[in-house]
C-alpha cells in the first residue's frame, strides 16, 4: 500500500458524520481555527499545555516534522484532530510509593505510569528506577514507543513507567520492598489485556521478578502482565538479548545498503547494562572490534577488542557484583579508564549509544564524523540530542533511531505476550528467527517511506515515523473520537 491510501474510506465518513461538529473536539477550538494549520502553531499550543517538558516539547517536533506534509495530505488527519489526540496521554499515573530500608528508615519514591496509547494494542513498555524519572521523561518515552510499537507490526499500544527509586547500592530486601510497594498500587491499573509493562533502565530480570511475584499475590493469578519474566515461569527465550541482537541485525541491513558489514569495524558502544553487553555479543559473533564500554562514571577503551571471555567479565561485573565499569580496565592489560567522559571521542567507525537520553550531543557526532564514522544506530532511547540527529542526517551518515533500532526488545515483548496466552514456549531459534525477520521488516518499512529518491539518502528517522505513524492514526480514525 502507498503511504497515501490511508483509510480514506473509514475516515471521510466519519468526517462527514462529525461534520460541523469538529471544532468542538478540541479544548483548543481558537487555535484551531485560527493556526493549526502550521506546525509552528501546533508546537506552541504543545508548550502551553505541557510547560516544562522541554525533552517532551523536542520528540513532538521531531515527530511531526518528519509526518507533517502525511498530514497536509489527508484532512481527516487534521479535521478529526489527531494531532492533538495523539499528543495528549490516555491516561497518567502518579503515586507514592513507600517503603522501609534495611535500617528500619521510612522513604517515600514517585511512581509513574504513562498510558499513552491503546490504538492499536494493550499499552506496552517499560518501566525505569532511575533517579532522573520524571514525568517529562516518561511521556518524551511514552511517545516514542508508540510509534516503535507499531513498527513492529505487533498488536502493542504505547506506554512507559517507572520511578525515581535509585537501585543502586540498595540491598536485595530493600529492592524487593520497593518493588512490592511500587505493584501495590499499580497493580490495579494493569493487567494482560489493559497494559503490560517490562523492564528498562535499573528494572532487570530481579526487579522483574519482585514485581511480577507481588502482582501474582494481590490479584491471585498467574498471568503475562510484565514481559521479561525468567523462562521458566512464563519468560520468552531470548527476551534478555532481544534489543542489542535486534540493534545488531537493524544495524546489518543499514550496512548493507551502503555494501559493508560489520566484519573488522571498530564499533564504540556505551553503556555496559542489557542493551550494552548483548549489542556486544552479537557485533562481536559478526567478526566487529568493540574498543568501548561505559557506566555512569566513565568508560573503558580496550584497542585489542572485547572477546567472549571479557564479555562474561563484564556480564559477571554488571548482572551479579553490580560493580564499576572501571574495574574492568583493573581486570585486564592494554585498557583505558576515561572517569567522567563519553565515548564519543574513541575513532569508531560504527557507534552504538546503549546507556541513556542525550549522551550524544552535536559536538560528538563533528569528533565521530572526522574520524570516520560510518554509522550510528540508536540502542538507547533518545540517545541523541536533536542537533546531533540533524548533523547525521546532514553528513549523510546512516542513523538508525531507536524506535527502529532498538525494537527487538519490546517485539520479543510482544512475542512473549502471544506465548502467554497461548501457553506455548518458542525455543532460542525460533524467537530469535522471528526477532530477525521483524528487524528486517522494520528495516523495508523505513525504506519505504524514508528514501529520498533525489539524494537517494535514506533518512530512517523520517521512514520509522512515517510508518509508525500512518497505522495509529489511521487506528484512532476508525474507532472513532475517544
Ligand atoms: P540498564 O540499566 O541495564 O543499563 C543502563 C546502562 O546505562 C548502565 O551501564 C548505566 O550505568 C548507564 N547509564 C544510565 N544512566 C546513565 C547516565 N545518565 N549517563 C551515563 N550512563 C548512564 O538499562 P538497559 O540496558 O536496559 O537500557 C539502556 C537504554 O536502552 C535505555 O535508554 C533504555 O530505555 C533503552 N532500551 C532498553 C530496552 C531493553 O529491552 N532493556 C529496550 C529498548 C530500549 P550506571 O550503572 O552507572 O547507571
């Protein structure tokens, strides 16, 4: 189907069954009919009704800059008001959440729940414990995995969560009693069919089973409310590499239509969590050298390369010690400890941000792009700044946004929701079969609507949102104005 044939059809008789009515949709009727028809005017009315919410203010333009002429295109898109139905949240979750430490001390964390989207499928995405969760941060996320989820092309609507809770340095007990007291309230507002959350920064296989294990005891029922789960209760195989193996395999594709490969790039990665070490792994299998891990305080530059045996280090350092990534330039000869830097400033010909928003800034790609980048593919979400993804976009390098490239995440998610429900377990091979053809068919998707048939550039930011974005409007059309 071309971009243009939405479903017109569905959508000119609502028009018409609405009619004279439309202005009453919006709160905004004055704006409405005095500007919306240009951007700038939308973008304004999206400050006004979410000040403060700069990152939030940045991934609404970035959106629509990128579907604004998809819009011009097709009045239903305007006149029924998706715009501003689909920058407003369904629904937004905000509780307190306390609990005692191992001292007998009584503190008290925000919870967070966004509910964004449910167009096209249960609400899906992670939820964070990070001490820099807000709520501008979740809805900027929230937003972004709206369109991630319908890439996949999996029945998932758009969500994301979390807490200021900072897990680290915390006990066992006292991250179980948090994430106890976290479900206790959020328990009531999930469920397999109504939202399904997973995890995401600080929310690892661990939190996943306190979570998970709390639900199962307040609603007395086993179920596939949280992805991510251990496969022996309810997990998919492959869920824990699911993001950095799909990165990898999104990152293959964009190579090849540049006719390369992975085989002896240099590939700088940050980040050293669950994105990180399974991007690694698989970049590593491809025959790529991978000179760069990082955490919070700095990273590690090792010019031989990481190897399987450095790998399980890491895993080791990471999953279980829950150490520094400092101690592993201890650990090993040859390696560089940069405290407190980015890794942007390694020669890479390949990067793969994989720690957290805006850790890559204008400055870093000019440093990566003189010393021979070829690519870079978003692992985390919303790694780079804006200006950053203008500076790719305008150097022509291949950039792989997140909400493409890191979709093998929540795919293997979505996957794990279907073996649920149908009570089925799908082996390492067949998940991961599966995993790859989705990455591919995201890869044709951006293809598809991203390719400038002038320069012959292929912009996969401008594809991944056009895609993304055609079937949840065209969803919110054909179930009408709710
Ligand atoms: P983890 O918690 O496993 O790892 C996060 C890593 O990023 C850690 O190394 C952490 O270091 C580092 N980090 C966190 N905050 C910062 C910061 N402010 N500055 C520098 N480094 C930082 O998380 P994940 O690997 O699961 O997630 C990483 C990114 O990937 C996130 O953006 C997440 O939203 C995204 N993502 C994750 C998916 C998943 O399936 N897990 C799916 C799709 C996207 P430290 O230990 O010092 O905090």
């Amino acid at each position: 189907m071309s971009e243009n044939t939405t479903a017109i059809t569905a959508m000119e008789s609502l028009e018409q069954m609405i009619g004279s009515h439309q202005n009453g949709l919006s709160q905004n009727t004055e704006n409405r009919k005095t500007g919306i028809e240009q951007l700038d005017t939308f973008l304004e009315i999206i400050k006004r009704r979410n000040p403060t919410e700069n990152d939030f203010h940045e991934v609404v333009e970035e959106v629509m800059e990128s579907v604004w002429d998809l819009i011009e295109k097709n009045p239903a898109y305007k006149n029924l008001n998706i715009l501003e139905r689909i920058t407003e949240p369904e629904r937004v979750l905000m509780f307190r959440v306390p609990w005692t430490d191992d001292n007998g001390y009584v503190h008290v964390n925000r919870g967070y729940r966004v509910e964004f989207n449910s167009a096209i499928g249960p609400y899906k995405g992670g939820l964070r414990f990070h001490p820099s969760v807000n709520l501008n941060i979740l809805k900027t996320l929230g937003f972004e995995q709206i369109f991630k989820n319908s890439l996949t092309t999996l029945s998932m609507g758009g969500a994301k969560g979390g807490s200021d809770f900072d897990p680290k340095r915390k006990s066992d007990a006292e991250v179980m009693r948090f994430c106890q007291s976290f479900m206790t309230e959020l328990y009531r507002h999930i469920g397999p069919a109504t939202d399904v959350p997973a995890g995401d920064i600080g929310v690892g296989s661990r939190e996943i089973g306190y979570l998970f294990g709390q639900y199962k005891r307040l609603k007395n029922e086993f179920s596939g409310v949280i992805t991510g789960k251990q496969p022996a209760w309810g997990g998919s195989n492959l869920r824990p590499e699911a993001t950095g193996y799909g990165l990898v395999y999104f990152v293959q594709d964009m190579l090849r239509t540049r006719g390369t490969s992975f085989k002896e790039k240099r590939v700088a990665i940050s980040g050293s969590g669950n994105v990180a070490q399974f991007a690694a792994e698989k970049a590593i299998e491809f025959k790529a050298k991978v000179v760069t891990l990082s955490d919070s305080s700095g990273f590690i530059y090792d010019a031989n390369g990481l190897d399987k045996k450095k790998l399980s280090f890491i895993k080791e350092l990471k999953n279980e010690k829950r150490g520094r990534i400092k101690e592993y330039a201890e650990a090993f000869d040859g390696v560089e400890y940069h405290k407190g830097e980015k890794p942007w400033i390694i020669d890479c010909q390949i990067a793969l941000p994989c720690a957290t928003q805006n850790e890559v800034d204008e400055k870093d790609v000019k440093i990566m792009v003189k010393n021979g980048l070829i690519c870079l593919a978003e692992g985390a979400n919303k790694p780079c700044r804006p200006a950053a993804m203008h500076r790719l976009l305008n150097e022509m390098i291949l950039y792989g946004p997140g909400k493409a490239a890191n979709a093998g995440g929540v795919a293997v998610s979505g996957m794990e929701m279907g073996q649920n429900g149908s009570f089925t377990s799908w082996s390492r091979e067949e998940v991961d079969n599966r995993l790859q053809k989705v990455m591919h068919n995201i890869h044709e998707q951006c293809m598809l609507h991203g390719l400038d048939k002038s320069s012959g550039y292929l912009n996969y930011n401008k594809g991944a949102n056009r895609a993304g974005f055609i079937k949840v409007a065209d969803a919110m059309i054909q179930q009408g104005v709710v």
